[in-house]
C-alpha cells in the first residue's frame, strides 16, 4: 500500500513539473498561467482545465479579450493585473465569481465595464482596479488627489454596493449610505477631440464677440438728443448742469 501512495504522489510530481514547463500550474483547483505575452486565454487551458478551475491567474499578459472565460463556470477568483484590457473589457455569465482583480491595465472609463459586472457577476465582493486610469489615484496619475479617489468610490459602489472590499481598503457601511446619496452624480465624463474642438471655436468666438452692429456709425460721425425730463434733480451735484448747452450734445 505505501508503494502505491508513493507511486501516485510521484506521478503527480510529474505531472505538475510537466505543466509548469508548460508554463502552466495547476494545484488543487488553482490555474495560473502568467508572464507568458499571450493575447488570448490558450485553448489547453480552456480544454483541460476549465470544469476544475476554481482560482484562475492570467496576469503578465498581453490579453486584450476574454474569449473562452464563459467555460469556466465553476470559477470564483480571476487575477487580470498587468494586460491590455482598455474599455471594451466584458465579462461573461459567472455566478460564483467573488473576486476580481484588473490591476494596471488600460481601462480609462466606468459606465459599461460597471453596468456588465452587475450583470454578470452577481456574486462579486472583492474588486481592485488600482492602476487604471479610470481609477483616479497617485498610481496611475500623480495629479490626481484623495477627493478624486472617494468621487470614484461613490460612484464604484453606488452601482456595486454588495462590495465588501474595493481597491486596498474594505467598504465601510457608511461609504455605502454616502454613495447610494452622491453615487450618480460621481461619473466623470471624457471630451472627445470633436467636441474639444467645438468648444474651442465657439471659445474663439466669444472672445471676438461685439454687441454693436455691423454697420455703425464713424466715431466722428455722432448726433445728440435733446428732450425734456419731468424729474429734476435738486442735490448738490446737479450744478454742472446748468453749463451743458443745446448744442453741446
């Protein structure tokens, strides 16, 4: 009997050394795969391991997509850091998914990469999009401040409030009440380089702006009104009055 346990504990040895050449490594429901510049999820992965993956790390690659990821229905955690995922990032039906993280990737806006997690990951508590640029912190812009972080946060958990952990801080309940409040008002919105430019012109236009109309007269070219005011002022000012004539105006 002890033969036969060392046999099968060598054998797994084996197996693992040959996945790990393979760049692949799997243990007890944990698949990573990392550093390798791949720009999809490899088939083998999807082929062989997709019904038994719990624990899925992709980081270090160049992925841009996440084709083949809807096979993995049993999946709970996904590690994405450092790839090229920008805003058309989509994820497919998981329900067991409970932690996400999309560190250090190219992810410049909220709205649709928000509204896809609502629907599609319903189970999700755990999520860090620390160095993206629609993260507004000092990782990914050192012009960016705290007031901008917390306006990202409202508005992160205002879609999200089952969140228990957002970025490297937990969620406070309090947070929760602030950004069910504000959450709405939190989205920043990016010019595009039209209307960029329409604003531009129409800034140019202000400061041509003149309310006199096209054709007016020559300064030299003036003529006065004379008329009669059934007012009359009496204060101690009003005696340079009396030297302004007819044709003075």
């Amino acid at each position: 009997m002890a033969d036969e346990t060392d046999d099968k504990q060598h054998s797994g040895s084996e197996e693992a050394e040959e996945s790990e050449e393979d760049g692949i490594t799997f243990v007890e429901g944990r698949l990573a795969f990392i550093g390798h510049d791949a720009t999809e999820i490899p088939q083998r992965l999807i082929d062989e391991y997709a019904n038994i993956t719990r624990r899925l790390d992709l980081s270090f690659n160049c992925l841009q997509s996440l084709d083949g990821l809807e096979h993995f229905v049993n999946l709970e955690e996904l590690i994405l850091d450092n790839n090229y995922f920008d805003d058309h990032l989509t994820f497919p039906k998981l329900n067991n998914l409970h932690t996400l993280t999309v560190n250090k990737n190219k992810i410049s806006t909220l709205s649709n990469l928000l509204q896809n997690l609502v629907a599609n990951l319903p189970a999700l508590r755990y999520l860090s999009m620390l160095g993206n640029i629609a993260c507004p912190n000092q990782l990914s812009d050192h012009e960016k401040d705290e007031e901008d972080y917390r306006r990202y946060r409202f508005y992160v958990l205002f879609h999200l409030n089952n969140l228990k952990f957002l970025d490297s801080s937990p969620v406070k309940s309090e947070e929760l009440a602030e950004a069910k409040r504000v959450g709405p008002f939190m989205e920043i919105i990016k010019g595009t380089s039209e209307t960029l430019r329409e604003g531009g012109k129409e800034e140019e236009d202000a400061v041509g702006y003149t309310p006199l109309p096209e054709s007016h007269r020559k300064v030299d070219d003036h003529k006065g009104s004379y008329g009669k005011s059934k007012y009359v002022y009496y204060g101690r000012h009003s005696e340079g009055n009396r030297f302004i004539r007819n044709n003075d105006l």
